[in-house]
C-alpha cells in the first residue's frame, strides 16, 4: 500500500510541474495617477505567490534598479519599455499601459526582435470595438477614424472587423497638425460618429480640444479609447482599466516558465458614457452596465 502510493506521487510529480519561483522587476514610467494603479494591482494579485515584486522608477541606472538580477521584467509604459530595451540583455520582457503602434515602433527601433518579449497593448480589438458601437448607437452605422502613419497599417483590420458587423467604416489620413481638422471636418460629412483610437500623431494633448469642439460643431459624437477623453468631452469609451490590465499581466507571469505568448490586447474591458454629452446631442443612450451586458455576450467582443 505504502509503495503504491509513493509510486502516485511520483507519478504526480512528473506530469504537474512545481510553482515557478522568480523575482519580478516592475518599471515604471510614472509613480503617480494610472501607473500607481496599475502597481498597487499588480502587488496585490502576486501576493502569496513564489513570485517576489520589485518597483522601480524610470531614470535610475542598471545597478540601482536591479533589473539585471530579475527573471522577468514588466514594463509600465513606453517610457519604461524604451528604457529596458536600451539596456539590451536577456530577461523576458512584458511590456504593458502602451499602444500597439508604439510597442512595434520601440522594438523595431531597438533591434529586439528576437528577444523574448511580449505586450500587453491598450487598444482594444477592433471585433469588440464594432460590438460596443453597435450596442451603444443602434442604427448609426457609418463609422469615422482619422488615421496616421502610426495606425494605417491597422486600417484592413478595422475594415474586415466592422464589414463583418454590418458596419460601413470610413477614414481620412492626417500625419501632421496642419491637415488634421481639415480632414477631420471632411470626414465628419459623411459618418454618424468619429471613432478615436490611440494613435499619438492624431490625439495628442494639443489637439484634443479642437477636435472634441469640431465634432460637437458637426453635431458627431466621438467614440474614445480612454476615460480621460469622456472627461474631457467625447460620448463614450471603452478601454481597459490599469487594474484591469495589471491582473491580466499578474496571470502571464504566474503561468510563465520559459516561453512568453504573442503579444495581445486586454482581455477585459470598461465602459463609460458621459451623459451630459448625450443629452446635449439628443442621444438616448443603453445603460452602461447593458451595454457590458451584451458585449459579454457577443463572442466576437471577449
């Protein structure tokens, strides 16, 4: 009986891998506002694990911020990951809180390609943002985006996402302030809405008034990425909370042994309407927990 049972556990051994133990250095860009989020999410969800969490602030050198000794390294922002990748070496790499465009642009820059690397990136999938454009203005079919040299070649991706939703998606191209509202103003002739993505040619701080008053002037609601930009004027949002993306980043490395998967969008959402907006547009929007509702159980928006 003794000897049966030892030869299970053995067996169990074998095919159920131990716990990997490994220390984490977390960079971050920023240690206020999203990023503190985003940290104070992160130590929690690896709390009790074999994994130990290490922060670190931009700016300080390989020595002070002990990157070199760790197993794994999670970048918080582009700043963050500009400065890891500068440093070269062979620690994986989770790059988080950064765009798509900007994540492929320091890695191409850097000559990291074959390092192991992986992102968690902002922009949500363009199947899940047809779904909550459907479900927020039912019947406004004709979707407006501005894009750049930084979003364009993401362009087909939208295109084959909203035709498959029984959307029409239409866009014009502005890679320089001088061009924006003019396309912009152009392109608001012939959609229903304006859906912004994160694209840091277009939506920089600078122009975001000019853009939210020129779409308010053409009586088009704007579509965002972030809660910031509903503050700031736009209809709606959806995005992906610091939280959110830190408790997505606390499960790749819990399960991390050698390898990393391929980079990927956030695997949970967020939703925000500002009602003022609507009511100034004469919108009667869904609720927002509706909204999340449906989305959930749209499977092309998971």
């Amino acid at each position: 009986m003794v000897l049966a049972t030892l030869r299970l556990l053995f067996v169990f051994l074998l095919v159920v891998p131990l716990a990997r133990a490994g220390n984490v250095a977390l960079v971050l860009s920023e240690s206020t506002g999203p990023y503190a989020e985003f940290s104070a999410t992160l130590r929690d969800a690896l709390d009790g694990s074999n994994w130990k969490l290490s922060r670190y602030p931009v700016g300080l050198d390989a020595a002070e911020d002990g990157t070199e000794r760790a197993d794994l390294i999670i970048a918080a922002g582009s700043t963050a990951l500009r400065q890891v990748l500068g440093r070269g070496g062979s620690t994986p790499i989770i790059a988080t809180l950064i765009p798509r465009q900007v994540y492929d642009k320091l890695v191409a820059e850097s000559g990291s390609r074959n390092r192991r690397l992986t992102a968690i990136y902002l922009d949500q999938p363009p199947a899940r943002q047809a779904s909550f454009l459907r479900q927020l203005l039912p019947g406004k079919n004709r979707i407006g985006m501005l894009i750049s040299a930084e979003t364009r070649p993401q362009n087909n991706q939208f295109q084959h996402a909203f035709n498959a939703a029984g959307l029409i998606l239409d866009s014009e191209e502005s890679d320089t302030d001088r061009t924006l509202l003019p396309a912009l103003s152009t392109l608001l002739s012939r959609v229903h809405v304006l859906l912004a993505t994160p694209d840091t040619n277009i939506y920089k701080r600078d122009n975001i008034k000019a853009i939210l008053v020129t779409t308010y002037r053409h009586q088009r609601p704007v579509v965002a990425f972030s809660a910031a930009l509903v503050n700031a004027g736009a209809l709606a949002a959806l995005y992906s909370t610091p939280a959110q993306i830190a408790r997505q980043s606390a499960e790749l490395v819990l399960a991390f042994t050698n390898t990393l998967p391929a980079p990927m969008p956030p695997s949970q959402f967020a939703v925000q309407i500002n009602q003022n907006v609507a009511q100034a547009l004469n919108l009667n929007l869904p609720d927002e927990a509706d909204i999340r509702r449906a989305m959930l159980a749209d499977k092309d928006a998971r």
